[in-house]
C-alpha cells in the first residue's frame, strides 16, 4: 500500500507531504496517526532543524474523507483534557522545532484547522481555502474559534468561520492568515525561507522563542517579559550565543548544534 506520507529531507528541512491521490489528500485516521508519528519524530531527530507540511500533487487537504465520514469512523478518538496543547492537533505547537504549512492547493475544514497550529503559513497564489463548517451543519471545529481570532483577528474569524467562503491565496494574505507565493516556483520559495531558518538560525533560539509565543497567549505583558528575562540568562551562558557572537564577528556561517 502507498505511504499516506511522503518525507524528504535536505539540509536541515524535512518536507512531509500528505499523500492519498485517490482522494486528492483528504484527511482520515490513517492520515492523522502518520502526520503525528512523523512530526514527533522529526522533533526528536537531531538531523531535522525546521519542518514543512504539504500536499502531494495540486492539493493540499480538502477535509475529510466522505468514505471516512460515512463510515463514522474518520478520528481517532480524543479524551477531554484541560491542558491546552493537550487537544486534537495544538501537539503541534509543543513541537521544539518550527513548523511551516506550504498550503499549495485546496484546502478545507481540518485541513484548514492543521495550518493554524504551524508557526508560519505560506500559500500558493492559485490556492483556494474555506472553512466550510458553516456549510456542511458543523460547528467550528478543532479549536479554530480560540485560535482563528487570534492569528487574523475577530471580525475576519468570524468572517471566514460564519460564511464558510472560500478564498484565494492574496485575499488569505490581506487577512493575515499566510503569506502569499507565486504558484510557478511555490515550493522552492517556502524551502528556500525553510533552509535560511535551518542554515542560519540557533535551534535552540527558535525553541524558545517557540515556546515564548504558545506562552504569551496565556500571559500578561508583566509575566511575558519575566520569562524573556529568565530566558536571556539561560541564553547567555548558551554555546548557541557563543557561537552567535563569533560567527558574526569572523563573517561566516554559524555552526549551532542541534537539538
């Protein structure tokens, strides 16, 4: 049977890439359980830096398989649970390396709702997103009420959310939910800021300042700044910001050490 996911890694970047052609990368448990066995791999993999997400082919995902979903049997099954980064797919922002989505073709529902837990979001120019809760008798689902408003703001959320429309890849750069690519050479521009982040960026910096951000959403500006400031310290005693300093001062590529 054909892998539901396609890996690839080159130089520090690991592109993963759904890949179910016969139902254009539509999402079911299969998909989900292979997506979070690669992704914690990844972060535990001391040869990965920074992390892609796409789609095999001209899309990226459309939602949910219709199979999966009449089979009522789609998931897997996820208890309750208090802690925030706990839920279905917020895993994803406890990961310790950056997590990019390269949206490259249609997009919907949880396929929308996994390019809100990556850190960055790039989309083709061609790409078409929705919602699609609104119009399918669906709740807002996945938490993307909670996080929605706060990557575009209120008013677009609710927007996008209410209307279930859909959108192209320069309206979705106007509010604020990615930015936006040429659809000709798409996939070599998002590897290109991909290997950037991996060749000159400290893991460890980008570790946490990963965590300050999951954080802050949680934070007063007082607690925010306190634990920017206990983080400076940690930094400062650091090989990563030795070697910050010394790469900069003898002009030549940095050599972090991996996480």
């Amino acid at each position: 049977m054909e892998d539901v996911l396609l890996q690839d890694l080159e130089a520090g970047v690991l592109t993963i890439a759904f890949n179910r052609p016969e139902a254009r990368n539509a999402w079911n448990a299969e998909l989900e359980e292979a997506l979070r066995t690669a992704l914690q791999t990844a972060d535990s993999s001391r040869d990965v830096r920074v992390i892609i997400i796409t789609g095999a082919g001209r899309t990226f995902c459309p939602g949910p398989d219709p199979k999966a979903l009449s089979s009522g049997n789609s998931f897997r099954k996820v208890e309750s649970s208090d802690d925030d980064l706990a839920q279905r797919y917020s895993y994803m922002l406890s990961l310790r390396k950056p997590v990019i989505a390269a949206i490259n073709g249609a997009t919907a529902g949880v396929g929308f709702c996994i390019t809100l837990y990556c850190d960055l979001r790039f989309i083709s120019e061609k790409a078409r997103i929705t919602t699609a809760f609104a119009r399918r008798g669906l709740p807002a689902e996945h938490g993307s009420a909670w996080i929605l408003p706060r990557l575009i703001g209120a008013m677009n959320a609710a927007d996008l959310l209410l209307s279930g429309r859909v959108i192209d890849g320069r309206e979705a750069e106007r509010l604020g939910y990615a930015r936006c690519l040429s659809d000709d050479d798409f996939m070599a521009s998002v590897r290109a800021f991909a290997a950037d982040l991996a060749l000159n960026c400290s893991p460890r910096s980008m570790m946490t300042i990963k965590r300050q951000l999951t954080s802050a959403w949680r934070e007063t500006l007082a607690e925010a700044t306190a634990r920017s400031n206990l983080e400076t310290e940690a930094a400062l005693a650091s090989d990563d910001f030795r070697e910050g300093i010394a790469h900069f001062v003898e002009r030549r590529s940095p050599k972090f050490p991996p996480i």
